[in-house]
C-alpha cells in the first residue's frame, strides 16, 4: 500500500512549493519512486518540479463522457490507456495532473472508471505526493482514501490558522482517513505573532515547524526556474527538510 502525503492549503500561502520540497526530501533519501499528484484546478505543481504537461486526467474523463472511442477498445481500455498517457516520467518520479473539476451534467460512470484506475495506478508507487486545491475533493480519487500525513500550508496571519482548521476538519467531511495531520506555518519574518500561535493553540492544531521567507524563492518564481532546484543553502529548504524529518522519520 502507497505511503500518502497530502498538501493542503489556501491559495498564496506556498502550499505547491512546500509539496516540491517534500518531493526532494523523499528523493534525496531514496524513498521512491514516487507519483507526485497535481490535484489543483490552478495546476503548477509541474512547474516547481520543472516539468511540462501535456495531457490531464480530466480531459480523459470528458473524452469518455463524450462517447468517444477506439476501434477495438471498450471504454474502460480506453480511460485506462488515456490515464497512462497522462503520466510526466522524471527521475525517481512520474507526474499526473488532473486538471479541471467537472463541468454541469452526470460524470458518475467516468468518474468511478478514474478513481478505479487511479487506485490501479496508485498501486504502483510506494511514495504518492498530492498537492490539493483548499476544497480537497480530489483526495477521493484515491480509492484506498487513506492519508498518512496530511501537511497543511498556512501564512503567518490570523485568518490563515483558521481557514487551516476548516481545511483540516474538511477531511472528515469527505471521509477521508488521516493518520497524522500537521500545520506548517510558510513565509515567516522574525518569528509568528503571538495571535496566530494563540489561534494554532486554540484551534488545536498540530504545528509541525514554521518556514522562514526566503528571498531565493521569489528570485526563482522571478525567472521561471523550478524551486525543485533550490540550493542545498536555501533558508526555506533547509527548515523545510528538518520538519518532514521530524514528522516522517
């Protein structure tokens, strides 16, 4: 069974950034091979690992759900090759986005045949690293619906700790089983406010280590250069690779 990591967090808070970084830890330790999951409407996850995508999961599923087909292949065959297509090869690692959310009408026999081949394929890799968007729903592609450590990415600000909380208890909504969750803190200047550390506690929140700004990042985002490559002396990764050290070791 796939060892899952799931991100989670509101828009701006770093949160793709944060899933490369887990990429490399996983990596740079031999923990592989891995499926790295784009489950973000707003897809970049390819770009923080330096990867180009050209097809997603979603246009295979609005494929089957037009009708269209091979000669030769049933529906399932169809999905099932349109799903491998899909995947971005890297070393150590593959990449599959799954694009859009569905549009208006009934999705419900594509959708069971993607979450039946999603589980297919999940079974192959040891390592999966899903980077969601803040509503979570494509976590139940998953058939197996079970997350090892769910990371959830906040700012410093007040506000954020408690959308990390609605993200946090979105998961029971969805039936999803989480072994440990955990809140990261990104973007930190000069230490957290003593607000948000009260409204971590008061929320309950498990605060697995804050992430300082790091102006590498900015400068790499600037360029268009994948932050997977970060220099070993980024601020940022290096307290990064010490929290997934201490909450996956």
């Amino acid at each position: 069974m796939s060892f899952v990591i799931a991100m989670a967090g509101k828009g701006g808070t770093g949160k793709t950034t944060v899933a490369g970084m887990v990429m490399r830890y996983l990596l740079e330790r031999g923990k592989k091979p891995i499926l790295a999951v784009d489950a973000d409407a707003n897809s970049n996850f390819n770009e923080v690992l330096g990867l180009t995508v050209s097809h997603t999961v979603g246009e295979a599923r609005e494929e089957m759900k037009r009708g269209a087909d091979m000669v030769g292949m049933t529906k399932d065959q169809l999905i099932e090759m349109r799903i491998n297509q899909c995947l971005e090869e890297a070393d150590g690692f593959d990449l599959i986005a799954m694009g859009q959310p569905e549009g208006a009408g009934c999705y419900c026999a594509a959708n069971n045949l993607v979450a039946h081949f999603m589980g297919v394929l999940s079974n192959n890799y040891p390592y999966i690293v899903m980077d969601n968007e803040a509503g979570m729903e494509h976590l139940s592609r998953l058939t197996t619906k079970n997350v090892n450590i769910l990371l959830i990415v906040s700012d410093p600000s007040w506000r954020s700790i408690q959308a990390a909380k609605r993200l946090h208890d979105l998961t029971k909504q969805l039936n999803i089983v989480v072994g440990q969750a955990y809140l990261i803190v990104n973007r930190v200047k000069n230490g957290l406010p003593p607000r948000t550390q009260e409204e971590i506690d008061k929320q309950g929140l498990t605060l697995a280590g804050i992430i300082p700004e790091d102006p590498l990042i900015a400068e790499f985002d600037a360029q268009g250069k994948p932050t997977f490559n970060l220099p070993a002396d980024s601020t940022a990764l290096q307290a990064a690779l010490q929290i997934f050290q201490q909450v996956m070791d």
